[in-house]
C-alpha cells in the first residue's frame, strides 16, 4: 500500500484493479491537494445556517454578485459529445444488473449513481467502479443465478454519466493521512483515473453530475479538482462536464454564478426537486411559516416551486447548457390496471408540463417509463434541445422563491405515510439497499428526507392535522412505533434502529444536516483490521 494510505475494510480479489496503488495515490493527491478548502467551505455552511437561523442573514441573491447575474455576454462551454441531446436520462444505483438495464434502456444518458440511490456499503462503492469500468469498455454482463437469465450491453448502449457522492460525505474506510477521505473526490477520481480517456476514446468523455452543492465557491472547488485532473493525466481542460443539481435552496439564488465557475466545465443545471423540497424546509427551519402541507401536496405547481423552475430554464438557457427536469419516480404496478394506468398517466402529464415549460430533457427512474417520456418529448421538442427558448419574460423575485402559499393541508394519513417511507427508506438503506421501491415508486434518500424534516417540522411547531390532533413529538413516536410493525424486507433490528434515529430527530432541537451522514456508521458494522 502506498504511504499515507490506509484501507480499513479488506479487498476483494476482483477489487485489487480498481484499488490500485497507481489509482489510490491519485486518489491521495486530489485529497491531500483539495480537502484543505472543502472542509473549509463545509464550515462555511455550518455558520451560514446557524446566521439564518438567528436572524442575521436572510436568504436572497447575493449583491457582491450581481455584476455576473448581469453580464448577459458570458455563456457556458458547447456541448460535449453524447450530451447535445439528453431528452431522457435514467437515473440508478452502480449495481451490475441495473448498470446493464439502464444502459439498454434506450434512454439518451444514464446517470450511475454514487449518492442518493445507492447505500454506500463498502462493497457497493468499489463495486459500483468496476462495474462502470466494464461498461465503458463494453465488457459487463451478468447472470442471475435464481432466474438463469443472462444480461449483455446492447450495440448503442445510453451515455454515462456519473454521480459522486456530495462535498458533506465522507468516505470512512478510506484514510489518507489519518483523516477520511472526502466521498465525492474518493469516487471522482477513482472513476476519472481509470475510465476518463478510455471513454475519450470512444468518442465521449468524463461526465459528471454535482449534488447538493450549496454555493459558488462549492462549484468553484469542482471546477478546481476538474482543472487539476485533466492536468495530471495530461488531458485537455475543458473535457470534463458536470451538470449541477440544484436541489438546495441556497444554489437557486446562485445560478449563475454556479455556471459561471464551471462554465468551461458546465453541462447545465437539474431541477432535483425532491431535495429541493427538503433543503426548502430544513434551512428555514428556525420559521414556522417553513411547515408545509402533507408531502403529496408539495407539487410542482405550489408558488415556490413553480418559480424555481421558470428560472432555472431561463438561467440555463442565457448562458446556453441544459436545463433538466425532474425525476418521475413511478414503476409500473403490475397486475393492477387501473393503477398502472394512474400511474402512468401521471408520469405523461410531469413530462408533458417540463417539455412546454422548455426543459431539455427529463429524468425517469425505472426502464419502462423511458418510452413514456420520449415519446411526450420527441412529439413536443423537435431539434436536439431548447436552447434557443430564452423564457426572456421571466421575473422570479426572492419572495417568489420563498412563497410558502401552498395549498393543502396536514392530516392523519400524512403523518403516516411520512413515518413510513422515512422507516421503510432508513431500514433498507442501513441494509445495503439505498434504491427502495415503496408504494410504487422507486425512492431514494430525498423522499426520506422530506419525510424527515416535516415530522420534525410538524411537531416543532405543534401543527395540526385536519381532524384537529396536535402533532406533538409523542404523536410521531407513537406513529412511529405503529409503521414499524409493517415494514417489510427488512430486519427487525434495522426497523427498531431506524424508529431509534427518527425519533431521535423529530425530538431534537433541529433536524440533522443528512441522514445519509447520520446512519453511515450502521454500514459495515463488521470493519476488518487495516491492511
């Protein structure tokens, strides 16, 4: 093992290639290079949150930046092959067979995802590369053993693009100096190290999408480590793409200025609105008028939303890169009709009020939907993208952003249906499984999180449902003790772990920054000594 790094898990014989020294030390050098300034900057949001809670700041665009917001001259690097055109992407964990499914699936891209989708078990993180590493080379395929059924890639298989985990997370089995390596750099660069010109070479490139990014100076440390990388491996900058999610509420007054810092790197902005929706409640937190209704009313309509939206696609279009749309998490019901046809239904009008709103394409989460989504976005946007609408006519203010005239209201069942898609999530994420089919949609750690942060938000503030009951944080105890008997495909000891940590929040003074940071040490409980 190269000095100054330590493995605290043992590896696989089919995992030695990946965990390479040659791949560790480049690991080594972007951390020992760059976590100096992310564990800076996630300090900085530390206090950024304690001034808005107390009062010292408010959230608003910023002044200092204005002068970008303003320059209507700038515009971003043009398209890289493969992503002119990304009508549809599938969106899935690194897991061998979804890998192959989704690559098939006709879908233009498809997103593998390190973060919200996949339970960061050792085993899945290294895994999860080797499993891209095959694919790019075109040399993955899979059998199941209980089926019999063998997967193979198809001839034209979707572009990849890949998902590393978030500036908070930290990959604790891996130590570079003694101190965890940053999640996102340890995935970005064992990815890039062994794929990046390989994938060049087949006619497309390293790409990427940036999660839970809170400001401009968080994209500016991207842009940073992407510069650094091409460098050490001698190529061009301006190869890498990474398209930012805008899935906090504090990126959606930095647009610009987001895309400003990338913007030879930059692939667009994404509409994550379910996260949206949780970092929406979780930084205005110290406000009561942040409780919002039952999460099935939090739709894309609501005023705040809606102006997100509208800007986010005026914001991409400007300065000429992709404005994506969100996912559409519906997975087919079978052996329901009705429902399905519900379902489905649902899944077209989504896709059907993105494609007018002018979004260039739109994620879906499961491969039957892919043909759905295509069809809405082949019969309404006919060049590759939409670029050339400007949505010039937009005017979204702060207050819009910040509109919490949502119709709706709290009621018994959302109570418990917020316990239980926030149960059933957490136990199948602490077993491995962070991609989660729950009540026919295919969730990941955001539909959690909004179910988190509003039991929390509901008991802090005493709401009350409809039927008049106060939502204290004994209600939601009690609630949460009820689902625990009916959560299915998971042990009783994650269940009762998982009603132990979600009380845990919904009786503290605020919700925790991410639950995917809070249940990490419940992975890999059996951690082997160091090699």
């Amino acid at each position: 093992m190269t000095a100054g790094i330590e493995i605290l898990n043992n590896v696989a014989p089919q995992h030695k290639a990946i965990l390479s020294n040659d791949a560790l030390e480049f690991v080594a050098k972007i951390h020992r290079t760059f976590n100096k300034a992310r564990k800076h900057l996630l300090q900085e949001r530390q206090q950024r949150q304690k001034d808005l809670d107390e009062g010292r700041i408010r959230l608003d665009f910023r002044p200092e930046t204005q002068h970008i917001r303003q320059n209507k001259s700038w515009i971003c690097a043009p398209p890289a092959p493969g992503l002119r055109d990304r009508r549809v992407e599938i969106t899935g964990p690194t897991e061998r067979k979804m890998v192959i499914n989704a690559l098939n699936s006709g879908s233009k891209t498809f997103m593998a995802d390190f973060e919200d989708s996949n339970s960061p078990t050792w085993h899945n993180m290294v895994d999860g590369q080797l499993n891209l590493h095959d694919a790019i080379r075109r040399q993955i395929d899979f059998t199941d053993e209980k089926s019999g059924k063998s997967y193979k890639l198809s001839p034209n298989p979707a572009v990849l693009i890949v998902r590393p985990r978030g500036w908070h997370l930290d990959e604790t089995r891996v130590l570079i100096d003694g101190e965890p390596v940053s999640g996102g750099l340890f995935d970005f660069a064992l990815y890039f190290y062994h794929n990046a010109k390989e994938y060049i070479n087949r006619g497309f490139g390293p790409y990427f999408y940036l999660p839970k990014m809170e400001s401009y100076l968080e994209a500016r440390l991207w842009n940073d480590v992407f510069n650094f990388a091409q460098d050490s491996l001698d190529i061009p900058r301006g190869t890498i793409r990474g398209t930012v999610l805008i899935e906090t509420i504090f990126a959606v007054f930095e647009m610009d200025e987001i895309l400003y810092e990338l913007r030879n790197h930059s692939s667009g902005l994404n509409c994550g609105r379910w996260d949206y929706i949780f970092s929406f409640i979780k930084a205005q937190r110290a406000n009561k008028s942040s409780v919002l209704p039952n999460r099935s009313d939090v739709t894309m309509s609501v005023p705040f939303m809606d102006a997100y939206v509208r800007l986010l696609i005026q914001t991409c279009h400007g300065r000429q890169v992709a404005a994506m749309g969100g996912m559409s998490a519906q997975i087919p019901i079978k052996n329901d009709t009705k429902a399905n046809d519900a379902a489905m239904s649902k899944v077209k009008n989504d896709k059907l009020r993105e494609v007018t709103a002018g979004h260039d394409g739109t994620w879906v989460a499961h491969p039957a939907l892919v043909k759905i989504a295509l069809d809405i976005f082949n019969d309404k946007m006919l060049g590759p993208n939409q670029y050339h609408i400007r949505r010039e006519e937009v005017q979204v203010s702060a207050a819009d952003l910040l509109n919490t005239n949502v119709p709706g209201e709290i009621t018994d069942a959302g109570v418990h249906e917020n316990a239980s898609a926030a149960l059933a999530y957490c136990s199948a994420w602490i077993s491995g499984n962070g991609c989660v089919p729950i009540n026919n949609l295919m969730e990941d750690a955001a539909t959690a999180e909004i179910a988190r942060v509003q039991l929390w938000s509901w008991a802090k503030y005493s709401a009350k449902t409809n039927s008049g009951k106060v939502v204290s944080a004994a209600f939601v105890d009690q609630v949460l003790k009820e689902e625990g008997k009916h959560i299915k495909g998971a042990s009783e000891t994650n269940v009762n772990k998982s009603i132990e940590y979600l009380s845990n929040q919904v009786n503290s003074k605020w919700p925790s920054d991410f639950l995917t940071s809070d249940l990490i040490s419940l992975l890999d409980s059996g951690r082997k000594s160091a090699l």
